[in-house]
C-alpha cells in the first residue's frame, strides 16, 4: 500500500510539472518569442525597437536600430523586411508563425487577401518600415488585427486605435 501511494503521489508530482512546462508563465513566454525572434531574424530585440502602426488603409511595421551607429542591426532589419515583404505578399506568414507560439490574428485572412494587399518597404534612418496597404475592407480589418497582436504581443504600447492624424493620412497616401 505504501508502495503504490509512493507511486501515486510521484507520478502527480510529474504530471504537475510537466503541465506547468507545457504553458510557460509569461516571463518565460516573452524569453521564448524574443530567442527564437532573434534567430529568425538575424539580429537582437533588445537592440532594437518596434512599432506597430494603424492607418486608414492598413498599417506599418517599424523596426530600428536603438544605437544609430550599429549598422549591423540596421542591415539585417532592412534585409528582414525586404524578405518579409516577399513573403508576405506571396501569402506566406511561416516566419510570423514560427516566432510567435500562438497564430497572430488576421493571418488567415491576410493569406486569402494577399492579392488585395500590398507591401512596401521603406529604408529610414535607423533601420525599416514596412508598410502594409490595402483598399479592401476584410483586408484592413485582417491587418488590423494582426498588427493589434504584435502590439500586445511585442508589449510596445503602440496605439491600439487608427491613426487619424494628418502626418498618419500622408504617410499611407504616400505608400499607395
């Protein structure tokens, strides 16, 4: 008897500790996204900072180097969105997916839209912006909820709300 609730009580144990392994608190989550961030990307989130944009006609991702002389990180930024850019546009969000655990929102929408959106990147001072422009409505609203995501995700505290500024209309007139 003692012997099987010896056996009982170790196999709770590691039932216990295996189910907290399975879902990482969120420290270890942000760990885990910004390791593998790192990797997929090719160079180091916390050298960098992001911004994630709403406009009237879809949104921009903003990535820049925080030392304005690490030309190393700058590159690899504009190399990313120029590859990013590419895929994205073909539908295919396999990098997106492999950083984040959780699918972003929108993603799908986004793959069946792709012909509807377009993706621009622009080179800026300390790195890229990738500007994400559409006219269709599904396709914004899509865009709209996977940059809400990489807000939340990323922990910017971007705006989670359209821009409505004229600076925000010039910036998406201008990447049309």
């Amino acid at each position: 008897m003692l012997y099987r609730l010896t056996v009982l009580l170790t196999c709770l144990v590691c039932i216990r500790a295996s189910a907290q392994q399975a879902s990482p608190t969120g420290s270890e989550h942000f760990r885990e996204v910004g390791k593998r961030g790192d990797q997929g990307k090719g160079f180091c989130h916390e050298m960098t900072s992001y911004h994630f944009l709403l406009f009237q006609h879809g949104g921009a991702i903003e990535i820049e180097a925080d030392d304005p002389s690490d030309s190393g990180s700058k590159e690899a930024i504009r190399d990313l969105f120029v590859k990013i850019a590419g895929k994205f546009s073909q539908g295919d969000f396999d990098l997106p997916m492999l950083i984040r655990a959780p699918k972003p929102t929108g993603v799908e929408t986004m793959k069946r839209l792709k012909n509807a959106i377009t993706y621009a990147v622009e080179v800026t001072q300390k790195g890229a912006r990738l500007r994400i422009v559409t006219e269709n409505a599904q396709a914004i609203e899509a865009i709209y909820d996977f940059l809400r995501f990489q807000i939340i995700d990323h922990r910017t505290k971007d705006s989670l709300e359209v821009q409505k500024s004229a600076a925000a209309d010039r910036a998406d007139s201008d990447s049309q």
